[in-house]
C-alpha cells in the first residue's frame, strides 16, 4: 500500500515563506490526484490545494489562493506546496493525500474523496 510521508513544517513569523514536501512510495503516484489539506485545533479539515493527475492542473481553497503554489514531480514522486505570504490563520497540521480514484477527470476537493493520509506536518505562523 503505498505511503504518504510529509516534510518541510516549523515555525515562520507573519510574512514569511516555507515549502512543504510530500514522498509518495509507490510510482502510481502520477495516475492520482494528489491534494493537500489542513487542521487547525478545534477546527474541522480544511481543503488546501489538489493537482490532477497527468498535468498541472491545480485548486485552491479560497483561503490561499495567491499565495500558495502546488507542484508536482512524477520522476521522483514528490509533491511540494511552496506557502507564501504566510498568516497566523495559516498555522495548523498539513497532510498530503492521495485520492481514493485514479484518473479522476476533475479535481477532488473533499477529505471524503482522498483515501490515502500521511501522518502531517505542523505549520506555525507566529504573529
């Protein structure tokens, strides 16, 4: 079963800027969409950012649009989400996700539509 595993999280002041990394295990990697999301305390899992499979077809979550940038490297079965301009509401655990169907036409949004989870980062933006 292939395995998700995260890097790249810490803490940043307000402003600043950190990538985060996600190793995929197995090469079927680049037949799923990939797609990242978080989870503040109290707070339910929120969409990121997702990359179709086969291109570089991207969503955002409104929350981060313009500031985040989703990339992909199917060589190497790496996903990296480049935060930008990052914000205190940014602070939370990042999890990358594989989804549940592979060669899906559209892009998923919905924790409900990935089934694959790595075990996440802690992102802190401090004020």
């Amino acid at each position: 079963q292939v395995q998700l595993v995260e890097s790249g999280g810490g803490l940043v002041q307000t402003g600043g800027s950190l990538r985060l990394s996600c190793a995929a295990s197995e090469h079927t990697f680049r037949s799923f969409a990939m797609g990242w999301f978080r989870q503040a305390p109290g707070k339910e899992r929120e969409f990121v950012a997702s990359i179709k499979w086969g291109s570089d077809w991207t969503v955002y979550g409104d929350s981060v649009k313009g500031r985040f940038i989703l990339s992909r490297d199917n060589a190497d079965n790496l996903m990296h989400l480049q935060m930008n301009s990052l914000k205190p509401e940014d602070t939370a655990v990042y999890y990358c996700a594989r989804d549940r169907i592979s060669s899906r036409l559209v892009v998923a949004a919905d924790p409900q539509d990935y089934d694959t989870w790595g075990q996440g980062t802690q992102v802190t933006v401090s004020s």
